[in-house]
C-alpha cells in the first residue's frame, strides 16, 4: 500500500483534517530543522559538518 495515496484520496474525499495534518507535518519539519541545526549548526557550517558527519559514518567517499 502506498500510504501517501491512501492519504491523497481521503483528503480529496474530505479534507476537513486537513488542516490538522498540516499543523502535524509543519511541527515536524520544524523539530527536525533544530535537531539537525543543534547536530550540525546553519548555513556552511551545517553542510561542512553533515559531509564530515556522513563521511565518518561511510555514507560519503
């Protein structure tokens, strides 16, 4: 099952929770951008760090 279809569909069907998905999945990508901001740091030096980050883990050559 492919859940962001099954999701499409019922949003079209009635998108009454629609909002309350939104406030969900904004608050979300909201926590994720401080975990990774706090791990890694902003701008350049979030990217310098996440490379290094990834290289050490073997993720990136």
């Amino acid at each position: 099952m492919d859940y962001v279809k099954i999701y499409a569909e019922k949003i079209k069907n009635n998108n009454s929770n629609f909002k309350q998905y939104k406030e969900l999945i904004d608050s979300q990508i909201q926590s994720s951008k401080e975990i990774f901001s706090k791990r890694f740091g902003k701008g350049k030096t979030f990217k310098k760090n996440a490379r290094k980050y990834l290289k050490e883990i073997g993720l990136l050559e």
